[in-house]
C-alpha cells in the first residue's frame, strides 16, 4: 500500500519505517526542513533502538521516503496518518492548531475520485475525528464528501522500545464505523496481528477516548506507588517489599508499580491534564486525576529536601553529579523530565551541577546551554562533586564502580531517585544513601 505520514517524530518515524518494514511504500512528511534534509541523507533524527537498522534498510530498499510537501506525500497515497504534536495549551487542553492545519491543507488537496483514509495517530480528545473531517471538508474546492473517511488509531508505543511496541502490539484500537476504512486498517495491520494479539474496531469517541484512558490509568499505578513509598518512608517499611507483596496479584499484576520521582515524557503529563480538561468541560470533576497529578509534582523534588538536610540547608556553591536527563531510560527524549525540575531547584538553591547520560546530552545541550556543565561520561560528572544525583534508571548506572564513585565524591553520599543499588551494598560500603520509599543509610 502507498502510505503517507504526516509529522516525522517519535511517533511518525517509528510509525512510517516500521510500516515500511511490512513492504508498504511510505513517504513521510514533515514541516522542519532540516530534519527532513538529514532522514532524506540517511541521518537518522532520534535515538530509538533498533530503528536505525530498519530506517536505513527501508531506505535504501526505495520504501521510505522524506519530504516538506503535504501534497506530493499525499497525492498517491491511499492511507494518511497524521502524527502531529497536540501539546498543552494554555488551559491544559490539547491543541489541536497542528491536526486542524494540516486538515485545512487535506481538503485542498484531496480529489471527488480518490478514496483515501486519514488515520489520526496523535493522541487527541474525544470529537477530533469529527473536527477533522468538518475542517478537511471546510477547506475543500470539490465535492469530497465521499472521497475519504477519517479514522482514530491511537498510538500506544512506549519511546525506548517503540519499535518492538509497534510490531507486536499488545492491540490495535482502531476508531471508525466506515466499512471501506476497517476493511483497508484491517489490510494495513495484518502483518502486526498475526500472534493473534487483537485488532480492535470501535467507534471514533470510544477509540479517543481509550488513548487518555490507558495513559492516565498507568499514571494512576505510578503515583499511587509514589504514595506508598511516601508512607513506606515514615512507616520504616520497604516500598520494594509492598511492590512485590502487591504486584504477585494477577488483578494488579508486576508492572509499573516502581516508585520514583515523578513520571514525565512527552505523554502522561499533559494526556492526564488534557482529560482532566475535558473532563471539567463536561461539568465532571475527574477528582483521581488531579490527585495523580498534585502527587506527581510533589514527587519531582522528592530528594531535595533529602538533599538540603543532609548538607544542614547549605547547598549555596555545593557542587552536584547527575546521572540521567532523558525522561526514561533508552530514549533521548527530555520533554518533562524530572531530572530538570530538579535541576532548577539546586540552581536556585545555589549549587552548580555536571550531569551525563549516555543518549540525551545534546537535547539538554540545546534546553539547558550553559547553566550546568555536560561530562564526556558518567565517572567523569563525579569529578569535584560533592554528591550523587541519579534521576534516570539506565542499565548502565545500574552496577557502577562504587569503589571509583566513592573515591571522587566529596561527601560520598548517593541521592537515587530511581531505587538503583542494593540498601546493604551502600550500608556495606560506607554510602550516605537515600532512595524513595526505602530506609535511609545514614553513614
Ligand atoms: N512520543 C510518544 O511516545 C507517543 C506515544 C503515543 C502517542 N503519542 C502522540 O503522538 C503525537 C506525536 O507525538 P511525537 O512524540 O511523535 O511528537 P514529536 O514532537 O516528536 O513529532 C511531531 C512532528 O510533527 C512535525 N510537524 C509539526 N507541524 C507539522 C506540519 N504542519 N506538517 C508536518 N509536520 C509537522 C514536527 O516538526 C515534529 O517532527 C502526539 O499527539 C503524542 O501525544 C506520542
């Protein structure tokens, strides 16, 4: 089939390079020349593992192309997927400015003759598919009422395994009651759902609607965990043990019950804002989503007051290593990360930071400028420094040589937002250490 993409980041890339994996011939469009110029030259734009392996493949295999122009991606394609931002606005809403856009310019372009389906893949509010098809039909110059149909398909990949997420989906809702769409989407997908992982049909609201409620129900399980070691921490109980305690049970089940500082990314921060915003439209008050996000903010900076008082409230020219800036680990995605929350408050305390991770120096290169240093590795952030930050839980932070950390730290002390090392190691090895919902070493 001849696929058209429309918004060439994390989404749009995995999505395009991963259908172009499956022999469909895709042209991905975007509105950033210079990261059109760079996919086009076989650069690709963003870490993801094992997408550059795909990309260039399909590349050189003539499947995957690039380009600036909606309507020259568009002109032969019989599905589009629109894979546009749909940031927070001002209100918290999602702002649909880029989806409505490029739906203007699809009205213009589409032809009375030419079937096509417009698959929205970003995440968006219930009623989008509908506002997209009056905005396709509000710009057209001919009769096209019957040339296309307008299908939610919600993205559920994760960034730092998007590629394996995309190929063997867990599911694949997709929103539509047109006959003609499910019988292309059902074409499309096949290859995806051979495991017999389903492929499920729905209308246009239910499918919307799935998206935010997916997201908002793991950020849920992530702040209720965040409470949990709260208590934990003035219980003297060990959040480690009610994780596993809890998570045995099948009806809660293993995953996404580890406590931390806060969930960030690209997704949950502003999805659980965006339904809590359309909740509130509607007259209900989603009360469990503004707890999740009250917890969440607390969360972000729960290891400074962890920090101050063990410096007795003197961080004024204390000098700080941190490990990890991604969001998440296997990504170099920065977007709400908590390690920046962070950041700004030891700045504004007064301390100066070196931080490292191994994908997303250049992003927080670009975000953060000169307002911290950047070392050439982990080891090397430790230099000078008077303790250990980790805000990111990368394999490779994971068994570190303790005996080199200790030797460079001037404190030796360990402040783990992501509960990395063993509480008797740190015991044993003479660590100041502290972790979230877990017993303080204090040595
Ligand atoms: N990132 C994720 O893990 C993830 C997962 C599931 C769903 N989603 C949703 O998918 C959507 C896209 O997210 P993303 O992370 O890929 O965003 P992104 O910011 O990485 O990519 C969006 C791309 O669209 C381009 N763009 C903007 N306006 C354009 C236009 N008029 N024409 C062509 N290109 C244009 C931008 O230059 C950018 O490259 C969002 O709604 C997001 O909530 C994201």
């Amino acid at each position: 089939m001849k696929l058209a993409v429309i918004g060439t980041g994390y989404v749009g890339l995995v999505t395009g390079t991963c259908f172009a994996e499956t022999g469909n011939d895709v042209t991905c469009v975007d509105i950033d020349i210079n990261k059109v110029n760079k996919l086009s030259s076989g650069q690709i734009t963003i870490f993801e593992p094992g997408l550059e392996k795909l990309f260039l493949r399909n590349q050189k295999e003539g499947r995957l192309h690039f380009t600036t122009s909606i309507e020259a991606a568009v002109k032969n394609a019989q599905v589009i997927f629109l894979a546009l931002p749909t940031p927070p606005g001002e209100d918290g809403s999602a702002d649909l400015s880029y989806i409505l856009g490029v739906a203007n310019q699809l009205g213009t372009i589409l032809h009375t003759d030419d079937y096509k389906v417009i698959v929205d893949k970003s995440t968006v509010p219930v009623g989008t598919a509908a506002k997209v098809k009056a905005a396709i039909l509000a710009s057209a110059t001919s009769p096209i009422e019957n040339a296309f149909d307008v299908v939610s398909n919600p993205e559920f990949l994760r960034e730092g395994v998007a590629v394996d997420d995309f190929m063997k989906p867990d599911r694949v809702v997709i929103g539509t009651t047109s006959d003609k769409a499910i019988k292309i989407m059902n074409d499309l997908y096949a290859p995806f759902v051979r495991q017999g992982n389903p492929l499920i049909f729905m209308d246009e609201h239910s499918a919307e609607l799935t998206k935010y409620a997916a997201n908002a129900f793991l950020a849920v399980k992530i702040s209720f965990m965040n409470e949990i070691a709260q208590l934990c921490e003035r219980l003297g109980a060990d959040v480690d043990m009610v994780r596993k305690g809890i998570g045995s049970d099948d009806r809660i089940g293993k995953r996404f019950l580890f406590p931390g500082i806060g969930y960030g990314g690209s997704c949950f921060p502003k999805d659980v804002k965006a339904l809590a915003k359309s909740s509130m439209d509607l007259n209900y008050d989603f009360k469990i989503l503004k707890a999740v996000m009250d917890v969440n903010e607390i969360q972000k900076l729960h290891l400074i007051p962890k920090i101050k008082s063990f410096f007795n409230d003197d961080i004024k020219g204390k000098h700080f290593a941190i490990w990890g800036l991604a969001f998440k680990p296997n990504t170099d995605d920065i977007r709400e990360a908590p390690a920046f929350y962070m950041i700004d408050a030891l700045l504004e305390l007064g301390a100066t930071i070196s931080a490292f991770d191994p994908e997303a120096m250049h992003n927080s290169k670009m975000v953060l400028k000169d307002k911290i240093t950047f070392a050439e590795n982990q080891y090397e952030s430790l230099q000078d420094a008077d303790a250990l930050i980790i805000a990111t839980e990368w394999n490779e932070f994971r068994t570190p040589d303790f005996e080199r950390i200790a030797g460079l730290l001037k404190a030796k002390a360990i402040f783990d937002g992501r509960n990395l090392f063993d509480l008797q190691t740190m015991e044993n090895m003479g660590f100041h250490y502290e972790s979230v919902g877990r017993k303080s070493i204090k040595n």
